[in-house]
C-alpha cells in the first residue's frame, strides 16, 4: 500500500471549478458545486478525458446555468451561486430521506415550498 499526500492551496476548489468550468465562487461553494458536477458525470458514466469534458458542459448548459437563471429571477440581487449551493444541501437532504436521487426542479418546488431554508433571502 502507497499513500500519497497532497496538499493544496487555500482556494484549490475553486480555482479548480473555474478552470473546469469558468464559475467563480468562494472555496466552501466551489467544493459544493464541484461535488454536484462529479456526481452528474458519474451518472453520465463519463470516466475519460473527452466525455468528461462534454459532460461538464452538458452540466453547466442543462443544470447549473439554468437554476442559476430561476434562483435570479426570483431574488434580483442575491447571490444565485450560495442559492443552488442551498438547493442541492436540500437535495440531498430529500435523497437522503427518500432513499433515492431528487432532481434539481422537484428539489427547487420543495425547497420553494419549504421557504428556501439555509438561502439569505433578505
């Protein structure tokens, strides 16, 4: 057994999420969002460099950048990032309890019905 440690920088998340991706967020956001992404290309089954690729930018145009758009249009001037980073916490909160994965849409109608805890929405 090999044990390799590495040890990154104070802003490794998320200069890795906009180098993947080109979203800026705060370090505790890009983990969150970064965590999301591998989970859409595990889904995706998306295990070499080019389908990697392609789903990351089937992520972003098809899941992130759209929730972004619903999170801004219903609370101009709020922070959409820290919106999803609050959705999928609630996301997983719901799988958590169902057993089962949650999408994003349902997640949003339950987290909307349940006043969008953990989003400062002053």
């Amino acid at each position: 057994v090999k044990i390799r440690t590495v040890v990154g920088g104070r802003t490794f998340h998320s200069d890795r999420l906009k180098d993947l991706t080109g979203v800026r967020a705060s370090e505790n956001q890009a983990r969150v969002i970064l965590s999301d992404l591998h989970w859409f290309l595990a889904r995706k089954e998306a295990t070499d460099e080019r389908s990697r690729r392609v789903g990351t930018v089937e992520w972003l145009t098809t899941w992130f950048e759209p929730m972004l758009d619903r999170i801004a249009a219903e609370w101009p001037g709020a922070d959409p990032v820290q919106g999803y980073c609050d959705l999928l916490r609630f996301r997983l909160d719901m799988a958590s309890e169902r057993g089962s994965d949650v999408g994003n849409d349902e997640a949003f109608v339950e987290w909307a019905r349940a006043g969008f805890p953990g989003f400062p929405l002053s």
